[in-house]
C-alpha cells in the first residue's frame, strides 16, 4: 500500500521508529476520571501484525473497547505511546477529526449507520460527488465484496442484525482503510450467519492485505478467524500469541479458561490427580479420561447436553472435573469412575 505522508506523521516534534510492527503500544495506560478513578488500561505492552486479524479478547470491563479507542486515536494515553508504521498514533489535541486517517472504526451497535436511509445511500455517502462515475463503481464493488448488492434499495432499518454488520462494514471499508476496528462485530449477528460473515472478512483480509483489530468477550467466536490473539483481564495484557499457541499452552489460567473452559486446579488439587507441582495448572476437558470403575474415586455428579457431544461432570469431595463424553453413550449418574489426565499446562497465575 502507498506511503501516505496523511497515514504517517501528524505530530511535528515526532520522530519515525524504526523496527516496529504495523502498530505497536509500550507501556500504555488510560485512566478515566468519572466519579472514581478507573484505570481502563494499565501499562500494556502490545504489536499488531500488518495483514493479519488480532483479536482482543477478556471479560467484560477488562479494558478491551478502551484498547480499542485508544489505537485508533480517539483516547490519549495517560502513560506510554502508540505508534502507527513508527509514528505516534495522533489524539483530538493533534487533529481536528477523530480518528487516525488510515484507520476506520466500526462502533458497537450500529451507531454510524443511518437507519432510515438506504443501504445504498448509506455506503455511496462515505464518497465525494467529484468523480460519479467512481462513485458508483466503487459501491458497486463494495457491496459485492460484502455480498449485500441485492439489498442496495432497502432501508437499514429493515434488515437483520447480520446485514446491517455488512453494511457497516461496507461503510468503513468504501475508502480503503490500512486498518479495520471492530468492536464487539459479531454481537448482534445470530450465531447462524457469523461463521460466514466471519469467513468472508477473511476473504477480504486474505485478497487485500487490510489490517484487522477486534474486540470479543467470546472467544470461540474468534478463534477460527484470528491470526494473533491479546488477552486482556482487568486492564492488563495477560498474554499475546496465536490461538494455537494460547489454546494449548496458556501461561495464565484465565486464558485456559477463556478459551478452552478448561479446569482449573491447586497444586492440592491436582495432587489428588497424582500430579505433583506447585503451581495452578489447567486441564482442558478433552483431555481427561474416564471409566465406569467399582475402585474409582471420582462419582460421576451430572451430564449437561451439548450437541454433538456431552459435558460429563465428575467430583471427589475436594474436586470438580468437567470432561467431554464423544461419542455420546450411556452412563449412570451417581456411579464412580476412574479419572486419567492426558495432559495439563502449568501456569504463572
Ligand atoms: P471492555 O470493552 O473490555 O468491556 P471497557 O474498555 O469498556 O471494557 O472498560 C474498561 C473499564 O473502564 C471499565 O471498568 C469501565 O467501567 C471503565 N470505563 C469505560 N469507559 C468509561 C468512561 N467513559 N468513563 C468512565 N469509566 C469508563
Ligand atoms: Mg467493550
């Protein structure tokens, strides 16, 4: 993509750094002076690959929207800096118009949108009247791109919760932003059309090179289309890698659990399991093994249908595993089971 000199250094005294990923944070905090203090950010070290989706995942109020707004120039940060291609992201004291020009940001809740105006009118609109021609092909272009052509004439107002997304999509895109942020995009969208909204924003990614950075307090609703995910819990970056890597081998417990739901234990606890550390470790529930045995400690306590599989629920006293039972079979409740752990990770909190 050009160097836009529009996209780089907005701030005199600035400096470009060198070596850094497409946007990079260090040491980033925001505070918010309500009726209380609230530190929404708090000293957060991060990178953002260009051309690739990162996901910033945590519970809520865990700093993710402020992370968000932060990046893309709307917040100043109290403490650090971020830097967009090595130049500091410009605030409202640098800029007149909101928002970092390379960037667009698609708000939760439809906020942008227009919803008594076509979608049509909803996306051209984002456009100068100087070329029309441009004008029209571009939104042509646009609204196949986010498969909405054949709602062109209808009124926003009238669509679902996973068309108006695309629209708001085709809005923030029209203009080829560097970068996409999303907020909390999927939200408002049945679970049934997310898997393919969600492909087809990684079509776009995949053909275009667009940067993508979104928010979700699900995760498993991201996992699949993320490349690099950030944790966040209670205004910290937990962690950063790719869902793989987080899945699998989560420093943090939280993350296991955000994850994975995975089980959760204290060094006393797993002992009762025969594994000996001294740390919290975490055990998915795919990986525990479990057999109808008259000698076994574990009592088999409930069985919570999930669909295509079952949650198994398994109790000692001092202990409550959550276990995957796939194939589904029959098993008797109140029975004792032996319990086996495939693998655990171990973590640092
Ligand atoms: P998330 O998006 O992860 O749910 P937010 O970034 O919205 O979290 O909020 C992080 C923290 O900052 C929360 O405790 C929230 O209540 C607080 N907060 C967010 N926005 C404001 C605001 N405008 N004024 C005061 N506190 C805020
Ligand atoms: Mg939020």
């Amino acid at each position: 993509m050009a160097q836009q000199p529009s996209s780089c250094q907005y701030i005199p005294s600035d400096q470009q750094k060198l070596g850094l990923p497409l946007i990079h944070g260090a040491n980033v905090s925001h505070v918010f002076h309500a009726k209380e203090q609230v530190t929404a950010v708090d000293r957060v070290e991060f990178g953002i690959t260009a051309g690739k989706i990162t996901a910033i995942i945590g519970e809520s109020g865990s700093g993710k929207s402020t992370l968000l707004k932060l990046i893309y120039g709307l917040l100043e940060p109290d403490t650090g800096e971020i830097r967009y291609k090595g130049w500091l992201v410009p605030t409202r004291k640098d800029k007149l118009i909101p928002g970092h020009d390379a960037m667009k940001l698609v708000s939760q809740g439809f906020d942008d949108l227009n919803l008594y105006a076509k979608v049509w009118d909803n996306i051209a609109s984002q456009l100068p009247n100087t070329n029309l021609e441009r004008k029209v092909s571009k939104t042509q272009e646009t609204l196949e791109k986010l498969k909405i052509s054949h709602l062109a004439q209808q009124r926003v107002a009238d669509l679902s919760g996973g068309e108006k997304q695309r629209v708001a999509i085709a809005r923030a895109l029209i203009n080829e932003p560097e970068v996409l942020l999303m907020d909390e995009p999927f939200n408002q969208v049945d679970a049934a059309f997310r898997d393919a909204l969600q492909q087809d924003i990684r079509h776009i990614v995949d053909e275009t090179g667009l940067t993508i950075v979104l928010v979700s307090h699900d995760p498993t609703e991201v996992l699949a289309m993320s490349d690099e995910l950030i944790v966040m819990k209670n205004a910290k970056i937990l962690e950063q890698g790719t869902p793989e890597k987080l899945y699998y081998n989560p420093a943090h417990g939280y993350t296991a659990q955000l994850l994975a739901k995975s089980n959760i234990l204290s060094p006393q606890q797993a002992a009762s399991l025969g594994i000996q550390t001294e740390s919290t470790i975490g055990i998915h529930q795919e990986d525990i093994r479990f057999e109808q045995n008259s000698q076994g400690t574990f009592i088999l306590k409930d069985i919570r249908f999930r669909g295509f599989y079952k949650e198994v629920v398994f109790g000692n006293g001092s202990l409550t595993l959550h276990a995957i039972l796939h194939p589904i079979v029959y098993l008797p409740i109140g029975q004792r089971f032996s319990v086996t752990v495939d693998r655990y990770s171990t973590f640092m909190s």
